[in-house]
C-alpha cells in the first residue's frame, strides 16, 4: 500500500486512494491463468453477466478496499473491532490460546495481528487471491510479533487450499472475520464452511464474522458512499478483468449500483453500462446495451438461527456467538 503522510485529512487520504498510480501486477502462472479466463468468460457470457468478487482483489483493489473499511458510512469494521475488543477475553476463553490461526482472505493481516497478539499463537497462515499485497502484510506482521510463525499463502479459498507441511495440525483456528461469507450463496457458503472446516481439522474450530439484518438506510450507504470510494472499488474489477483476460473493458462507462434485496437479505452490487458497450477479449467479446448490468457482488445478511443452520450443513458441532450492543454484527465460534 502507498505510504500516506499522517497529517493528510481523510479527504486528501481518499483522494490519493481513488487517483494514486495504477500498481503493478503480477502475471500467475500459465495454467492457473488459463482457467481463470474460462472461469471469467463463462460468466460474462451467461443471460446475466456477472463477475466473481473474488476478482476485486488486485493490489489495487485491496487498498481501495481498505480505504472502504475507514469510511463513516462502513461500520463492519469499526463494529467487528469494537465487538472483538469487548468481548476478547469471552473469545479467547472459548478458543484456547497457543495455536495456529489460519486466516483466508488475510488482506492486510490487521485484525489476524490483533487475534495472534490476543490467544498467543504459535503459527499465522495468511491465505490471499492477492499474493503480492499479502506477503508485505505478513512481513509487518513478523515485525510486529517477533517470536510468530508467519506465512502467506498465495490462493483461492473457494478452489481450497494446501497448507505447507510444516504447519502443525493440532490446535487450529481458522479466522475469517469481515463478513466476507456473505458473499456467498447459501449453497457456496455451506461449501466453504466446509473447506474451512477441512482446514480446521478435528479438535479445531472457526471464528468467523457475520453482518446481521438491519435498517435498509444503514446498509445501502455501507455500499454507496458519498466519497465515491466503494464505486471505484467495483469499477476496478473491470480493470483487473483487462490484466487477466486481455479485454478491453472500459472501467468509467460504467456505472455503480448498490441496493438491499429484502427478499433474499441481502445487498447486491452492480455495474451499469453508461451507454451501448462493445467489450472484446481474445477469443470473444459481448456487446451490452446502455443500462445493461454485470452482477458483481451479493453480500447476504445472515439472522444468527439461519447462519447457524448453514454451520450445521457444513458439519461443524457446537457454537457460541457474540454480538455488540446494536445488534448490528456478531462474531461466531464453532468447533469442528
């Protein structure tokens, strides 16, 4: 992430944010590449387009996406710590200490620094689609906490993922704070839990963060905030989409559209073509017509009954849940 000097206003901190220099990026390697092509076209092709969320996650995204997480209108974050903060020592009771914390997703590795400092881990696992953005937060982490075992891994957590051999398999906690699970149908997530219980292995657990039902006002603000910040976040994605597949796609025709679903709670974000698009990649292309949508994201807001049907589908046993006083957030541990 570029640095950023302290005394700049929040204003001056996004602006540099929405308009800093394009990042490199790293090309994977051939084969992983080629299946993310036909991952990404497939879906583009499809009666509605839509892209995987997942591919927000370029350098570029993952610092707007932590600039999101510092606006007035995001409160996730801000509640999640908060909630973390007051009920630590609850969390730290049920989980044990002296561990491994395996945290899919890692980004910057704030909140996993915050866990490892508070249980005592022995080993951290950071796993991240964005492998370059991950290994520099993983290095801070080492400096942070000096005597931990840290490492990133570079990976898709819906593909699975190989841990290295050297991790021990006693004692783990997988973490995956942020709500992330919510973007997710309920079908993927019951998948997911269960890879993540996989990882967890028996005599292990998950700690995991869920955004609760709330005001409609509330949660469309979270995701169309004045700044600008979040639709230049979903407009990136069109730009990571250029770097992967070699299409042409035209990030400022588009425009950002983020509106609560009641009936399937929960938050959908889209792209809308400005104006009749012709967006071309080797091999293909689509012509869209002015106001025509690519689905982007969803971000379900789990009630806690559901969400624990959903942990008993992926075949994890017992759990306990904490949530703030608002009842806007809960984190929720569950054992394998």
């Amino acid at each position: 992430m570029p640095v950023i000097a302290q005394s700049q206003s929040k204003s001056q901190r996004i602006a540099h944010i929405l308009h800093g220099p394009e990042p490199r990026r790293g090309l994977p390697a051939a084969g992983a590449l080629l299946d993310r092509r036909q991952e990404i076209t497939r879906a583009l092709l499809a009666p509605r387009a839509s892209i995987s969320p997942k591919y927000f996650y370029d350098q570029r995204g993952s610092e707007l996406f932590e600039a999101i997480t510092r606006l007035p209108e995001y409160y996730p974050t801000r509640t999640e710590q908060a909630l973390l903060q007051q009920h630590g020592q609850a969390i730290a009771a049920a989980v044990g200490s002296g561990g491994v914390v395996i945290e899919p997703g890692a980004g910057n590795c704030a909140k996993g620094l915050a866990l490892c400092r508070s249980l005592a881990a022995t080993h951290f696992v950071g796993v991240d689609i964005s492998l370059a953005y991950l290994q520099g937060a993983v290095a801070r982490l080492r400096q942070a906490l000096p005597g931990l075992d840290a490492r990133a891994v570079g990976g898709d957590i819906t593909a699975g993922v190989r841990l290295p051999a050297d991790i021990p398999r006693q004692r783990r906690l997988v973490f995956y704070p942020g709500s992330s699970i919510g973007n997710f149908d309920p079908p993927q997530a019951v998948a997911l839990l269960a890879q993540m219980r996989a990882l967890a292995l028996p005599g292990g657990g998950l700690l995991i963060g869920i955004d609760l039902p709330k005001d409609r006002a509330v949660l469309e603000a979270a995701y169309d905030d004045a700044a600008g910040v979040t639709a230049a976040f979903n407009r990136n994605v069109l730009a990571h989409l250029n770097h992967l597949i070699g299409s042409d796609f035209a990030p400022q025709c588009w425009r950002h559209r983020a509106f609560f679903n009641a009936a399937a709670s929960r938050i959908e974000m889209h792209l809308e073509a400005c104006g009749p698009q012709r967006v071309r990649w080797p091999g293909g292309g689509r012509d869209f017509a002015a106001g025509e949508a690519i689905h982007t994201e969803n971000s379900y807001k789990h009630a806690l009954p559901a969400f624990t049907a959903l942990l008993c589908q992926a075949g994890f046993a017992s759990t306990q849940h904490w949530t703030d006083e608002r009842g806007w957030f809960a984190m929720v541990y569950a054992r394998a």
